[in-house]
C-alpha cells in the first residue's frame, strides 16, 4: 500500500451525487481489494453495500478525490460485515 493512499479493505466510501427530483442519494461502497501496481498506482475495488452484484474498481487517487466520494463510518450489521 502507498503511504499517500491509506485505503484499506472495509473501509466505506459515500459516492458524491446529484439530487435526483429534489431527493439526495445515497450510495456507499465497502472496499473489497487493494491492489498496488508496479508503477505506484494503487488500484481499488469497491462493491455496492445494497446489491454486492455491483462491483467497480478505481484508482487510489479518484476513490481519494473528494468531489467523487467521502469517507464514511463502518456500521455494524451492514450487508458486507462478516460476522
């Protein structure tokens, strides 16, 4: 992992979006696999917590880009949580 993208798996992120007809969505991400590449990248696969069929990878920098997406809390009891 590179010290400048401190992402670790299970760690939450909040999708930034628009409203839609007046009402805000909300969408997080649970981190599923931190990849580093060779040439310092480091690559992010995130799922959806409400449909795990949902998966996306990004890079470190645009999952760090605050116009894209806000850290968020781990809760107990979300879909993702091993128990």
């Amino acid at each position: 992992m590179s010290r400048d993208y401190p992402i670790e798996i299970g760690q939450r992120f909040e999708e930034r979006q628009s409203a839609v007809f007046g009402r805000q969505r909300r969408t997080l991400w649970r981190v599923t696999a931190v990849t580093p590449r060779t040439d310092g990248l480091v690559h992010v696969t995130v799922v959806k917590e409400d449909d795990a069929t949902d998966m996306r990878t990004f890079s470190g920098p645009t999952l760090m880009d605050s116009s894209r997406f806000w850290p968020a809390p781990i809760e107990n009891g979300s879909p993702l949580t091993e128990d």
